[in-house]
C-alpha cells in the first residue's frame, strides 16, 4: 500500500541526519523545502513521472519537488558545473553507466541509511540496486532497470512458417538464416534475419550480453577480462555467422540497426523498450523474447537509469528527497511507474499479474530475471565500451577476434588504472 509522504518524512529525517556530514548545512527557512529535480524523460514516461511528482506534492506540505527536463546529454555536461556554482539540482536522473563517474567526484550523497532503513527502498530488486553500488557504497536508486531482448517481425516468421521464437544461440542462427533473403542472388540480401550491431550499439549493452552467454565478461571486480577463451569463441562464432550465412550486414550501428528492423528489412533485433513504440509507428507486428541462451548462460545487459541526490542539498533537502524516493517505490506508486514508463517493475514482490494490462511491460517482466548490470561502479565505463566496440567492429569485418581481444584488453587495463 502507499505510505503517506508525511509518515515518510518523519521516518527518514533521523537518517538524513547522519548524512550531514555529505552536504553543506543551510539554516532553516519558512515553508516548505523546495528541491529541484532534473531528469531527461520526455515521452510518456515524463508525463507519468510529473504525475507522480504532482501527487507527492501534494500528498503533504513539508516539501516541494520541482521537476526540470532536459536531455540526458545536456544534464550529463552540465551537471558538475553546475554543482560548482551551487546552482545544480539536489536531486538528478540520468543514465546509470554513467553515475559512478559522478560518485567517484563525490558528487551523490550515500544512500546507504536510506537503504537499510526504509521499508520500500528495500524491496528494489537486488540486480537494479547493483547499477548504483560503487565501491560498496548505494550512491542512487533505480529509476528503471530492463534486460535488452529481442523484438521480432511476426509478420515474417509467419511468411516463413516458423511458429517457435529460438531457445538458443544454434537455433537464433538457423532462424536468422530462414529469414535472411537474397531474391537476386548479388550477395547483398533485400531482407535480413538479424540486425546484429558491430559498434555504438544502443545502450552498449549488445555485445556484453553475448560474452554473458558465451561465459565471459569485460571488467570483474575492478579488473579487466575481455581476453578471455571464452569471449574469442563467443566474438569468432557470431563473426562466423554474419561473413557465413549473410544474416546481417556489417558495419551496423544501433541506430542503423533500429531502422533496418523498423523499415521491415530485418526479422529480429535486439534493443529496449522504446523498439515498442518505434515498431507500432512503423506498422510493425512485433513479438518479444528474450536473447536467446548461450553455450554457457542466458543473460542480457540491463539498460538502467537512476536518481540521486547531489551533495548540494542541504540536511532538510535530503530528508525531503529520502522521502520522494521511498514514495516513488512504494507499492503502487512503482506500479504505476512501471505501467506508465514501460519499464519491468522495480520492486521485486510486485508480480507480473500486477502490470499485464501492459503487454509490453508483461513480456519484459518475464524476462526480467536475465538482466545483468552493465559495468556497475566501473568509473572508466565509456574506455571500455569503445575498447570492445573497435574488437567487434574489426572482428566483424574480418579481423582476428583473439589479437583484437587482446588489443581490447590492454586498452582496458589502462583505462582502469587511469
């Protein structure tokens, strides 16, 4: 049930207190704590969130949440700046591959008493709170957290008699083949049977997901793995499939791959939830599945974003945005989010009956336990990404997966220790 904001803040306010020491104290004033929340949702996820934040508003009269929209790179240039200049947000979203680099500037209040003393924070699903951990420390709270899976043509495996979506690597293979059409025999095919990025995948997360599976990783426990056995076999495997059976062209990027899927000249592609929207104004007839398991797990990269709150706020403005947080994640205050953002639901007792008036957000929930984080507290998470994204670019195209694994290595390395 929701709990009232105003029970809320007399919870929290003992444990902003501890955190006194993360931000500057301001004297008290007349009225109620004003504190500014910048965040980047723009679609229906913004409508939905400004309602929510209208309704804690008005749900007591001890703080005043106002929201300013931005895009995610605007908030992303300016956010320390502004933070320097006492102007920023006490409370900000953004990207969660992107909020240990702030962490790491001390930029974000410990949460940690948030955490272990409030009773709706500590039903976020463990997976989702892993994406705002840095150093053992929880420096934010999820504002969504979705495996990346696969959106499918159905209008296309129907035309090619093919009734079940694949289970495994072999199988996604044989069907992207079935579904890949070359009419004129030139080497280029008119339809693809997978749009399979090589490079600047959207939200990065494509090939991490394929190492998951093949049994390899890119960074663990603060050091570098992506030279591994098992991420050659993985990056040689799927090279095999693309240069072999033509099931995707290369040098894709996300974008591109968005368009071919939505444009109806690729069957299969893996992305997020916004492939929902982009697929119905394109007339597409879509299915959603997970990414099929690997030789050795089914897992996917999780796109996440988070909140929290900047060492500018002051103690009553962190009780205040405690407060907001513990709102926003009680029981069907999350319900709602999740059913209005599209995104699987927060809270891990929240069951999946709960949100299928959304077949979109029913299809991602059952999924939902394949998420992994994608470099959580990996503060050097942009070098990585573009490390392993010049090895599957290469690799793609021809080159050799072990020597550029292990080119992407050392690169890595010294990102990490930079």
């Amino acid at each position: 049930m929701r709990k009232t904001a105003t029970a809320v803040l007399a919870a929290v306010s003992a444990g902003a207190l501890a955190l006194a020491g993360c931000a500057p104290t301001q004297p008290a004033s007349d009225g109620p704590t004003t504190l500014t929340f910048w965040h980047g949702y723009t679609e229906a996820d913004g409508d939905v969130l400004e309602q929510i934040v209208d309704d804690f508003n008005a749900s007591q009269d001890e703080v005043v949440v106002k929201t300013e929209v931005k895009t995610w790179d605007v908030i992303d240039d300016t956010l320390l700046p502004a933070l320097s200049a006492d102007e920023g947000p006490e409370i900000v979203a953004m990207p969660a591959e992107r909020m240990p680099v702030y962490a790491d500037k001390g930029a974000f209040v410990d949460l940690g008493e948030l955490y272990s003393s409030d009773e709706n924070v500590a039903e976020i699903v463990p997976a989702a709170i892993d994406m705002v951990t840095a150093d053992g420390t929880q420096f934010g709270v999820p504002t969504g957290f979705v495996p990346l899976s696969v959106f499918y043509n159905r209008t296309l495996f129907d035309a090619a008699g093919i009734t079940e979506f694949p289970k495994t690597w072999d199988e996604w293979v044989n069907v992207a083949t079935q579904l890949t059409v070359d009419e004129n025999g030139d080497g280029t095919p008119e339809q693809y049977g997978l749009a399979l990025p090589d490079h600047a995948t959207v939200a990065n997360g494509l090939w991490p997901s394929l190492f998951y599976g093949g049994g390899g990783d890119l960074v663990t426990d603060g050091e570098a793995v992506i030279d591994s056995p098992e991420n050659v076999a993985t990056l040689e495997y799927w090279s095999s499939a693309v240069a072999t059976n033509k099931i995707s062209p290369t040098g894709l990027d996300g974008i591109g791959a968005d368009e071919l899927f939505s444009s109806g000249k690729a069957a299969m592609h893996v992305g997020g939830p916004w492939m929902a929207s982009i697929s119905e104004a394109n007339d597409i007839d879509y299915g959603i599945a997970a990414i099929p398991a690997g030789p050795e797990a089914q897992a996917a990269s999780a796109i996440g974003v988070g909140m929290g709150i900047t060492a500018q706020a002051d103690d009553a403005q962190i009780a205040g945005a405690e407060a907001f947080f513990s709102y926003f994640f009680s029981e069907d205050v999350a319900t709602e989010w999740s059913l209005g953002s599209g995104w699987p639901p927060l809270r891990g007792d929240i069951p999946a009956t709960a949100v299928e008036s959304n077949p979109v957000v029913a299809s991602l929930t059952e999924i939902a336990a394949t998420g992994r984080p994608l470099l959580p507290g990996v503060t050097a998470s942009v070098d990585v990404l573009s490390a392993m994204d010049t090895a599957t670019q290469k690799s793609l195209a021809g080159g050799d997966a072990g020597a550029l694994l292990s080119d992407a290595q050392a690169e890595i390395e010294a990102a990490l220790a930079g």
